[in-house]
C-alpha cells in the first residue's frame, strides 16, 4: 500500500512549463503538493492507529458521530420556530378549562411569553444546541436597562436567565411544561 500511495503521489508532482520554473507558479505548486503529501501521511498514520487501537478509534468515531448528529438536528437559529412552538402550546393550553390546566405549564409559559411581549426573549445558536433565555432588557425598545453595564448580571450569572435549551431538535424545557398540561394536581385537594 505504501508504495502505490508513493506512485499515486508522484504522479501529482506538478510538471511546469520551462518559463515557470523557478517562479511563483512553481512555489505554489511546489506548496500543494507538499500539503497533499502531509495530508496522505496523516491518513495512513490514522489508518494505522485505528486498526492499533480501535477501542480508542470507536469513542473518537462515536463522538464524532454525535458531534454531526447535534448539528444536524440543530434548529435554525431564528426566533420564529421557538416562538410557532410556544405560540402553539399556548393555544393548546388556552383550550383546556381554568380549573384543569396545570398551573406549572401556565406559569412556564406566560414567563416566556411575556419576555417575548416586551421583546427580551432572546435565542442563541451554538450549532450543537441552542439556547433561550430572558434578557435583562430590550435592545430593540432602546431600555436603559438593555444599555447599563451596571444592571447588566454578571456573567457568572449568565445561566440563571437561560430559559429553555434545544438539544437533538428538542426544546427540553417546553416540551417537559407540557407533558401534563390538562392535568390539575391541585383539583381534587379540598374535595
């Protein structure tokens, strides 16, 4: 194998024309195929190493696939799809009676949809998951508590405000506010 990838790389070295020789043309050349030879280096010590170690090469191999999975599944990061998903939970809310909903699924979501009222609901894409969370202020309505640096929480503070966490295309916090949303726990107590 090793000698056909030595022929396979000597037939990519680059023939140039007399009046390139020496020139820039051939310093580039010269340069791709010099990264083309340490890039096949890399593959057969890669190669080599999985079939050396292969316990190790699945967890890489496994984490990798997890890695493209999350982002596949990452939804895009607009506001619009979280808004549709809690616009449309609301309304499934809004159709049960008073005295069945769960009041955790309605605090939940009137929290989340009165930080989109007054434009503080923000979501954050970080292509493995994306995150949504509550603003101190609202840059869009020019606050002077969207501008202080005083007000602002530290950063340390930064996951008191996250909200919901998308992860594997799910919205974790949402969906687990509706799992029993038209079941009262409370309607039974005083009778």
């Amino acid at each position: 194998m090793a000698a056909s990838g030595a022929k396979f790389l000597s037939r990519l070295k680059p023939r140039l024309p007399e009046k390139w020789k020496g020139g820039k043309m051939e310093k580039i050349a010269n340069y791709f195929n010099t990264l083309l030879r340490d890039y096949h280096m890399v593959y057969k010590e890669t190669l080599r190493d999985m079939k050396d170690r292969p316990l190790k090469a699945s967890v890489y191999l496994s984490l990798l696939a997890t890695v493209g999975v999350l982002i596949k599944t990452n939804p895009s990061p607009s506001k619009l799809d979280y808004e549709a998903r809690l616009v449309e939970n609301h309304n499934d809310v809004g159709v049960v009676g008073v005295p069945v909903r769960n009041p955790e699924s309605v605090k939940f979501l009137h929290k989340v949809f009165a930080a989109h009222k007054d434009c503080k609901l923000k979501i954050y894409n970080l292509y493995l998951l994306t995150l949504a969370r509550i603003d101190t202020g609202s840059t869009e309505v020019d606050q002077f508590a969207s501008k202080c640096k005083q007000i602002k929480p530290h950063w340390t503070e930064f996951h008191k405000s996250i909200v919901d966490v998308c992860i594997f295309g799910r919205w974790i916090h949402l969906e687990r506010a509706m799992v029993d949303y038209d079941v009262n726990p409370s309607e039974w107590e005083n009778k």
